[in-house]
C-alpha cells in the first residue's frame, strides 16, 4: 500500500472517530435528565404527596408538577376536617439533596389558603422512612384577596423552612 493511501485512510479513520465521539455527546446532553423530585408518605398524621420537575425553558426555575396534603388534625376556616390541599407546582429550586417548591392552590376546604404555597423537601438516602424530610407548607399571607407570586421560591434557601423527619414514604431529588 503506497504511502499517500494509508494516510488518507488513518485521516478519514480519524475523522470518523471524532465525528461519531461529537455525536455521542450531543446526544447525551441533549437527554440528560432535567432535576425533579417526588415523593409520598406522612409526618405524623399528615399525608402528602408531590412530583415536580424542572423545565427546560430558560427561566430560573420554572417547573411543573402537583402536590397534595391531608391533614386530619387541621379544621380550616369554614370548619371542614379534615384538611384538604392541591398545589400546582410552578417552581423548583434544587440545592443538592433538597428543593424548595412553589405553587398555586388548585383546590382546597378552607377559602382563608387560597394563595402561592411553599414547600421544601429533602431526600437523605434509604429508607425514607426516618431519614427523608418536609417542610410544612407556607402560604404568601394571611390575606385572601391578595395572591403572592409562587416564583418566589427562586429566592428561597434551602433552610429557610424548617424540615420534620418523614415517619413514613420517601422522598427522591434526583
């Protein structure tokens, strides 16, 4: 084999190594997995429930998901027990094992919490169960007429709500 050829060969070897090098990469960022956490269980007598993920839609932030709380031992406002709250999810703010939520009440029994709720939650490996912790949920204010920007949890650190050991269920950050 002449020497002109087999430089031509290892050339177009080698540049069919790093094209195909380039396109495993690109096509592992462009599917990697956006940040999302979920979780079910209770604290105490309280049940919840959430499943939220990051988007990818370059605003801080923005996430999508639902979450829910039943809460026997709360009577809301207009004496209906137990307690009862749905959220949709518009933000999600992940510092390493812990993200801190924030939504919309869809639906809930007490008119006084119709507001932006937050959350925060942890993930401390397994078993969930009394490793695993939640934050109550936190509403914007008091005030019914007014309703807070559930955005705000772009501005909320991970220990800003205080976190109670899960006594049953899991938690995963992923």
């Amino acid at each position: 084999m002449n020497k002109t050829l087999r430089n031509m060969l290892l050339g177009a070897t080698v540049l069919t190594v790093i094209c195909l090098g380039t396109m495993v990469v690109i096509r592992t960022s462009a599917f990697a997995p956006s940040p999302s956490a979920n979780g079910q269980g209770s604290l105490d007598d309280r049940k919840f429930s959430f499943s939220g993920k990051l988007l990818d839609s370059g605003t801080c932030c923005a996430a999508q998901g639902n979450a829910t709380l039943h809460n026997p031992e709360f009577t809301g406002a207009n004496g209906h027990s137990p307690y009862q709250l749905q959220i949709d999810i518009k933000c999600m703010n992940k510092y390493g094992n812990t993200v801190v939520f924030g939504g919309l009440t869809r639906r809930t029994n007490d008119p006084n919490l119709v507001d932006a709720v937050f959350f925060t939650v942890q993930d401390n490996g397994e078993p969930g169960k009394g490793n695993d912790k939640i934050s109550r949920a936190f509403f914007w204010d008091d005030d019914p007429t007014t309703t807070g920007d559930p955005m705000a949890c772009a501005l909320t650190g991970a220990a800003d709500f205080p976190l109670e050991t899960i006594t049953a269920g899991n938690v995963q950050v992923k």
